[in-house]
C-alpha cells in the first residue's frame, strides 16, 4: 500500500465507524502505541471533517498487559484525557495477527472504566489468529505466510506512508 492507499482505507473505515455507530456521539478513538496512536488521530480529523464535531482520543500502552513479551521496565505511556465509561470505544491498532494486542489492549482499556461497547480497527488484517478476535473495520486484509511480516510506516513516526510484506528469515 502506498500513501493514497492508506488514505483511502482510513477514509473508508472513518465512514463505516459513522455508519454503524450512527454518527460519532459517544464515540471515542484509542490508537494502541505506537503506530496504532497516529491512525486514530487520522481518523478523528477525518469524522471530524464529516460529522461537523470531534471525537475523543486517546493512546492506550498495553505493554504491562502482553502475555508473549517481557513486562516494559518504561512507565506507561496510556494517555485517556476522558471517561470511557458509557463510550462506544473503538481500539485502533496498524495490523492484526495473532490477536494478542487486541486482547492486551482490551485488559489494558478495562482498568480505566466500562465503555458501552468496545470495536477494533485496523488497517491490515494479515490473518493466522491464535485467538477468537476480529476485526470490526479493516482497511486491507493481506493474506500472509508465517515467514512473512507486515511493516507499517507512517509519516509520523517513520517518515512516509507505506505497507510493505517482508520475507522474515528463519531464526529471525
């Protein structure tokens, strides 16, 4: 996916979170760190410019709560600036595989308060769960191998908007 890609999906995903949600009352973003913070700024100013009126957002660190990673020895970078509680919350993340972002993530936003409900956005979904998770609004769903990686660059924190699939070598 190249920078109009990107556009274009998040576009996309913008109007379908108005469409299901019924427009953007109660509705608040949370990018999950790193690059999943960018995308729901994204998408904020985008159902900002349809709606006519902003959308919370918030960043949500969810290292504390990964079952497959070390503990951070960082302190949490979850900024929430707003109570969840009764918000119809949509996580946004860049790629879903196994899951477990998404289940670290909803740990992670349970111990800030109860939202009426909670989405998932991502802009990939490369497939291969390890848990019953998905997505409620995907930008591209690319089909991948277990030798493969999905690397995500955004302007923000990399300097350009761009997808890439990487051949990942054995041991590595």
């Amino acid at each position: 996916m190249d920078g109009d890609d990107l556009r274009r999906a998040l576009t996309r995903i913008a109007h379908e979170i108005l469409e299901r949600n019924k427009g953007a009352r109660d509705v608040a973003l949370i990018g999950i760190h790193t690059r999943g913070v960018p995308l729901a700024h994204r998408l904020g100013a985008l159902i900002a410019s349809i709606e006519g009126a902003p959308v919370s957002i918030g960043e949500l660190d969810i290292g504390w709560h990964r079952d497959d990673r070390p503990r951070p020895s960082t302190p949490s970078r979850t900024h929430l600036d707003f109570d969840i509680a009764e918000k119809r919350v949509i996580l946004v993340d860049e790629v879903l595989y196994t899951g477990r972002t998404c289940r670290a993530a909803m740990d992670a936003l349970i111990e800030h308060g109860r939202p009426a409900l909670v989405q998932y956005a991502v802009l990939v979904d490369r497939g291969h769960r390890e848990l019953p998770i998905r997505a409620d609004y995907v930008g591209k769903n690319i089909p991948t191998s277990h030798h493969e990686r999905v690397s995500v660059h955004l302007a923000e924190v990399d300097g350009e908007d761009a997808v890439f699939i990487e051949r990942v070598l054995e041991g590595g």
